[in-house]
C-alpha cells in the first residue's frame, strides 16, 4: 500500500512528465544551461500579457531561483522576477516544487519607484 507521499511523487511524476502536461526548458542558473521539465502558465496574471508567465518546476531541478536566472521556452530568454518587495522569487514551493514568475523583461520589477 502506498502512502500519501508517494502517491504525490506519482502525481507529480505524472505532471511533469513531458508526454503529459510538461515541455522541456533550458534553465541556466549561471553555471551552464541544462534542459529540464516543466509546465508553463503563459495565462499567469501579469501587466502586460504576454510577458509574464508562470512555471512549475521540480526543486531538484532549480535548487535556488534567483535574479537573472533565465528559462528558454521556445527559443524564448525568459527571467526569473521578483515577486514581493523583499525579492522572492518563489510564487509558491511545496517539498518538491516551485512555482515561479519570470518575464520576457530582464529588469521587471513592478516595486521600483
């Protein structure tokens, strides 16, 4: 019999599998490109639609978001953004996941003043 947290790890599993709902993304964190899974909301609430989405990702894929990171969907340069004053970048995280804002725009930040 399974436990509930295995059954997550299937589900999950499922979610990012990319002959389901994932694509592959080329993330670099600065130390080199690598290509991972990941599901894209290109629907995500943002100022100007079309560039801001948000994405889904496994945290042992992306252990640490951070500024200028940078995700290729597409052959698209998208980047990891702030999304608090206090320069989050982690819209919302469970034990296995991060869901992230990034932006066609390297220096949005809606806080500047």
């Amino acid at each position: 019999m399974s436990t509930f947290i295995d059954q997550l790890a299937t589900d999950l599993a499922v979610f990012l599998n990319t002959d389901e709902f994932a694509q592959d993304v080329i993330y670099n964190d600065g130390n080199g490109p690598v290509t991972i899974p990941a599901v894209v909301d290109f629907a995500a609430d943002g100022v100007t639609p079309g560039d801001q989405a948000s994405i889904l990702v496994k945290k042992s894929d992306v252990s640490s978001p951070d500024y200028r990171q940078t995700f290729t969907i597409d052959s698209v340069v998208w980047y990891v953004r702030p999304v608090s004053k206090d320069k989050d970048f982690v819209l919302s995280q469970d034990d296995q996941c991060y869901l992230l804002a990034i932006s066609k725009n390297e220096r949005f930040n809606q806080w500047r003043t």
